[in-house]
C-alpha cells in the first residue's frame, strides 16, 4: 500500500499538470487572437463574446493537443501547433498585401501548384526580407530545442489512456478536416459572423481562422442545385429574342475567319485611376476601338486568380453561379466541359491554346483537354531564345510565335493565346529601366508602390505596343482574322490605389477592365459596350457567324441586364432592380443545367423553328440532340 504523502505527491503532480495543460490552452487562445489582430478575437472579447476568440483558436488547440499526446511535451507541442499558425497568417498577410482578399479554403489547392511550375510565379510573392526566414528558421530552432531538452509531461506507457486520448483527439479534429455538419453548430454566422459574399468582412470580425472554417463548411454542404423550371420563365422573357439571334442567316459567300483570342495579363487602362485621366498610356487600344468594338470588362477576380477569368471567356459560365468554384481548373472532374473551343471545333476549327509558362501550372494541361482545345503549345515549344523582360517571357515573344502558329491555308483556325510579362508581383526591375523610371506616377504614391506601378505601366505598355502590332500583321493577311483582346484582370497594385483611388468613386474589386473586338482588315464603327467576361464568347461566335447555340444567344441577350453584376470575391454587390434579380435567379438555374449537360434537353423544343423541334422530340428517346446547344463531344 502507498504511503499517504505519496499519494498526496502524485495528486498534487497530476493537477500541476492539468494546470499547465490549461495554462497553455488559454495562451495560446490570447495569442492567436494576438496574432491574427482583429477587435472581434482580442483578449477583450473573452468575457463579452467568448465565442468569437475561442473558435477562432479551437482548431490549432485541438491540433497542439492531439501533437501533445503525440510527444508528450506540452511546449513543444503547443509550439509546434502556434508556428504552423503564425506561418499560415503570414501567407494570409501576403495575399491581402497583393490581392486586397484574405484567405479562403479554396486556396490551400495552391499547395499542390508549388511543384507544377507555380513556384515560378507563386514564389515571386515572397518576402524578398530575411526577417520572416530568420523568424521561421528561430522558431524551428526552439522546436528542436525543446524536443531534445523538455522532460515529457506523462510516462509513455499509460494503460491505454493515451491511445484512447490520441484517437479521440484526432477524430474530433478529423471531423473538423472534413467539414462534418455538426461544427455548424458552433461555426455559422448566428453565432459567430458570416458574410457569404465577402471573405474579407467575415475575417475582420471572426477571425481569420474561424472564416476559413465557415467558408469551408459552407462549400462543402452548399450544392449547386437548378430548378428546371426557371428555364421556361427565362424564356418566358426572353425567347422571343434568343430565337431571332439563332436564326441570323450566315453568308455563304463569306469564309469562316480565323479568331485570335489575346489574355493579356493584368492589363486595363489606367485613365480610371486619379491622376491618369488625361494620359495617353494605351493609345493603340485606344485607335483600335475607333473602329470596333470595346469598353468596360466585369471580371470575377482581382489581382490574382487568372483562370477565373479565363474560365468565364472560354466556356461562358458565370462562376457568380457557382459559388463552391474559387478556382475552375484545380476542381473540374468532368472530361468534357461546354465551351466555345467545342463550338468551334464542330463548326470545322483547328483550336490551339499558347502560353509561355509551365503548362500543368493551374492545371493548364488537363482542363484544355476537357474544354476541347486540339493543342496547347506551352513554354518548351517557344523558341530557346524567346525575348524576355523582367521576370517573364515578353509580350513581343507571345505575338512571334502567334504569327508563327497562324497558316495561309487549311481548315479555320482558333487561336486563344495568354500572355505573362505584366504578371505580378511589380518589384524586378525590367530591362529598360530608364524607361521605367520616366513613366509619371501621381505625388500620393509611396515610393514603394511608386516604383511597382512604374514597372506595371512599363509591362502593360509593352502590351499595348503588341496589341496594335498584331493587329497591323493581321490587317495583311490573305485570310480573315478576328482579334479579341482583354486583360483577365486589374494588377494588384493595391497600396496605390488606396493612395489615388478610382476617378468613378467606386474600389478596386468592383472596377472593370478593359476589352476589344475588331476585324483588322475590316475596321468599322466604334461601338461601346459593358461586357462580363462571360458573355464574351457569344459575342465572338455571333461576329464570326455562327448562330447554333441556344446558350450563347441568351447571354447576348441577358448582356445588358446582368453584365455588371460580375465582381471580384468580396466585392460589394451592385444594386439591382427587380428584373435584374429575376434573370440571375433564373440564369443561376440554367448555368448549373448547362455545366451537367442536361440544358439542351430543355431548350431547343422551345427555341427552335416549330418542325425542327417535332423532329427532335420523335427522335428524343434514341438520338440525344447535342447539337442546339453546340455541346459536340
């Protein structure tokens, strides 16, 4: 039998330990709200919404316990879990930093990027500072430190405790992982504060970390359900004019032009910007619109996020209608997606996709197969000696091996070409750096956005010189060519914009880009249109004469209502009147049918001329028609 103070002892021993225990838990709870910085999480919440800094630290406590059962030292353990934290808070400060949006789940996918040429581009967002390494590298240190010299808190063996502790533990945080119902609970926005469309928002108030996991609870019990019936009330409205544009009679005379697509990254017209209303900064842009058409681009992104946009041109879907999709390439599943490559390719076109960069970096080489592109000429197939400038291949590179790519001959061709040299983040110095340095910036700018907007302005203007020589080569081709030019998004310049702002009033995730649509060999009159990026395909089938897709049409006609509605991710949504809310109800419904393929089971018996659509529904239960809504597989 035990001694009685040895008993006492060993009592007194276990509760020291569950004292520390506590002691580190409550730390670490103050210090994650130390850390992540905002009012809603402080210490001083604690007694006036506990629940606020309490969840916003519940997933690192659970993490830093179970790594406690793990190793059985309570620093080391709670360490370990802290510095994961403070790592991930500064790739968080990184991303506000240069895209204006704090974190969200979907862009833990980027990891995965890092070893298919994103650390290229991705690293370029780094410090370039040693501080936050030597930060790092200490704090590696002192994890080493401790797991050689702190004394374990329990002996190894148990009875079993410790194996039943662990497994409980990690169930717990593995039903966290997997986004399990029941933490909605406690992390939803009655309890806690949850704005769906602004991450931004929803972080300021309940912690980063709390954002992350309502975000991700929400994405992973949200379905993107459509109601078949709002197809017949869409077309209710608007039939009438879907079917006058279908039944565009083509020319027979006329040849199916080839069709350049130019994404030019980052590009827009800076004249939006205080203190450049009156420069000339994109002159061919602006000589080219005089005789086509252009105006104001709505993208889905802002200073990052590039297939965003480039998803919305290439297939005509409005990621405003799905809102799970935060970045399209990286969660496509399906082998055949709808596009316009896929429209073209049926109407006899040669589609090709060029970009001077890794090509499995976004995923690039996979979701050009499912979008039907028939080749994706990528970095390796660029000549060796490809003109560089800063830290990417020159725009002047890109529109060489656009000419070189384009033939005299042969079937239609589609060429959608992405370009990188105005690619962020602005701090390499360019090869022309007197040139840099002559480009004006307004007196509000800091000396470090100062010289990141002149190394913008340097690039973009090398896009803007390509844009009108592409044109003039195209202008002397044998063949018809139609050129559409865009920028996917506005650059993330955004310490500078806070400095000058906007000469509408309006903030840098609601302002447009820019966009152009002309026929080089065949200029005509200057037409000013607000376009979404989604609705650019339409348009571009429309003026290259092809008229056969249900899909396409409605959103030319949907153009005026709905074109502005597209904004970056916690961007304020515009106001909207009555009809306006109707068709995004209804068109929510009719893209998620598109992206299933079961839309042109709907459509054609009410687009389509009276003895087409009998034809069809006798043929409907052994021939399924594809071809009204142009998705050829």
């Amino acid at each position: 039998m035990a001694p009685a103070h040895s008993t006492h002892l060993s009592k007194r021993s276990i509760a020291g330990r569950i004292a520390l225990v506590a002691a580190m838990v409550v730390a670490f709870v103050l210090l994650t709200g130390l850390l992540d910085g905002n009012d809603g999480v402080a210490a001083s919440q604690l007694l006036t919404q506990p629940a606020f800094p309490l969840a916003n630290a519940m997933p690192g406590v659970l993490a830093a316990l179970l790594l406690l059962v793990m190793t059985r030292r309570a620093f080391l353990s709670f360490g370990l879990a802290y510095l994961a934290q403070a790592v991930m808070y500064g790739v968080n400060a990184l991303k506000v930093a240069n895209l204006g949006t704090p974190l969200v789940p979907a862009d833990f996918r980027m990891v995965g990027q890092l070893r298919k040429g994103g650390m290229h581009i991705l690293g370029s967002y780094l410090p370039h500072s040693p501080w936050p390494y030597l930060a790092i590298l200490g704090g590696i240190a002192l994890v080493l430190a401790l797991w050689r010299l702190e004394p374990p808190l329990f002996a190894p063996r148990t009875g079993g405790r410790r194996l039943v502790g662990g497994s409980v533990l990690a169930a717990v945080l593995g039903t966290l992982v997997l986004g399990v119902p029941g933490w909605g609970n406690l992390y939803n926005g009655h309890k806690l504060w949850l704005e769906p469309w602004s991450a931004a928002a929803t972080a300021s108030h309940s912690g980063l970390v709390s954002s992350l996991v309502m975000f991700h609870l929400q994405d992973r019990h949200t379905k993107q359900k459509a109601d078949p019936t709002a197809v017949g009330d869409l077309l209710q409205t608007t039939g009438d004019a879907v079917r006058a544009r279908m039944q565009t009679p083509a020319d027979p005379n006329t040849a199916m032009p080839d069709i350049v697509v130019i994404q030019s990254e980052s590009f827009f017209d800076p004249s939006i910007v205080r203190g450049y209303e009156h420069a000339n900064l994109t002159p061919n842009l602006t000589r080219l619109a005089a005789g086509g058409m252009s105006g104001p681009l709505h993208v889905p992104t802002y200073g990052g996020g590039t297939i965003r946009t480039e998803f919305e041109v290439l297939t005509g879907l409005s990621l405003r209608y799905f809102s799970n999709m935060q970045f399209p390439y990286l969660q496509l599943n399906d082998k055949v997606v709808p596009s316009m490559v896929r429209i073209l390719r049926s109407h006899g076109y040669e589609t090709v996709a060029l970009h001077g960069n890794d090509p499995t970096f976004w995923n690039r080489n996979t979701a050009f197969k499912a979008l039907g592109f028939d080749r994706f000429v990528s970095q390796s197939s660029f000549p060796a000696d490809a003109a560089m400038d800063g830290k990417y291949m020159a725009d002047s590179a890109m529109t060489d091996e656009i000419m070189a790519q384009l033939k005299d001959s042969g079937p239609p061709q589609f060429l959608f070409a992405i370009s990188l040299e105005a690619h962020g983040p602005y701090d390499v110095t360019p090869n022309d750096a007197a040139a840099r340095d002559a480009i004006p910036v307004p007196a509000s700018v800091g000396p470090q956005d100062k010289i990141q907007m002149q190394n913008y302005l340097y690039h973009m203007q090398h896009a803007d010189q390509e844009l009108g020589r592409l044109a003039a080569l195209m202008s002397q081709r044998s063949r018809p060519t139609l050129l559409l030019f865009y920028g996917d998004h506005l650059p993330g310049l955004t310490g500078a914009y806070r400095a000058t702002g906007f000469v509408d009033g309006q903030d840098m995730l609601t302002e447009p880009g820019a966009w152009l649509l002309i026929d080089p060999r065949n200029p005509g009159n200057a037409q000013r249109v607000d376009m979404a990026s989604w609705m650019l395909p339409g348009l571009l089938l429309e003026r290259a004469g092809i008229h056969d897709d249900a899909y396409f049409a409605l959103t030319q006609v949907l153009a005026p209502s709905l074109a502005q509605l597209t904004r970056a991710p916690g961007a304020t949504p515009p106001p909207t009147d009555a009809q306006q809310q109707v068709f995004d109800k209804d068109m929510a419904s009719v893209a998620v049918l598109r992206m299933k393929g079961k839309l042109d089971k709907l459509l054609p018996a009410r687009l389509l001329p009276t003895s087409t659509a009998v034809a069809q529904e006798r043929n409907a239960d052994s021939t399924p028609s594809m071809g009204a809504m142009g998705m050829h597989r």
